[in-house]
C-alpha cells in the first residue's frame, strides 16, 4: 500500500490579477454587444503570473480571502490614531474662544 499525500486542513490564497484581456471587466466589447470574456470565462480574475483561469467554486473562495483581507485593511484605516503635536489643536474643539468656538491662540 502506497502512501498518499495528505489533503491540507486549510485552504491556501492564490494571487489573483485582474484579466489581460477584459480588463478586469468580464466583458469585451463586440461588434454591436458586450460579449463574455473568453480568456478569465468571465470573471475578470486569473491566477498571477501563469494567467490560469480558476474554476467557479475556487474563484469564491479566492475572492473571498480577497474581500476579508480588504474589509481588514479599511477597518485598520478607520481606527486613526490621536493627533499629535501643534497640529491636534486645530483638529478638536476646546470651546474656550468667544461664543464657545475653537481658540487656537492666533
């Protein structure tokens, strides 16, 4: 009996790139109408670098850890660190000028 390669417990990213032809798009321009793109089968996403076009169920897959990874990037975008320096003054009210408006001290 021969042993067999272990399936792997954890799906592994694929690097995907926009399709050469489509443009990412998913559509070419035809004659008179928009076809599907033949080259990424109309997904507009191919493998980086070998330009392989992935099957359906993978391509979900892969954009997903595309989509969760972009969802992580605005969320660390969103938290901004307090303002340091003569800068931070500006940026928050400390109502202590005329009316309760900001005093900056100019």
């Amino acid at each position: 009996m021969q042993k067999r390669p272990v399936p792997s417990f954890k799906r592994e990213q694929i690097e995907l790139e926009h399709c050469s032809i489509c443009k990412g798009k998913a559509v070419v321009k035809g004659l008179f109408y928009e076809l599907v793109c033949a080259d990424c089968n109309g997904s507009g996403w191919v493998v980086w670098g070998s330009k392989l076009v992935l099957s359906s169920d993978e391509l979900v897959t892969q954009l997903s850890f595309k989509l969760q990874h972009a969802q992580r990037e605005i969320s660390a975008l969103k938290v901004s660190p307090p303002m340091a320096g003569p800068q931070s003054q500006y940026e928050q009210s400390n109502r202590l000028g005329a009316g309760g408006t900001n005093y900056t001290g100019d």
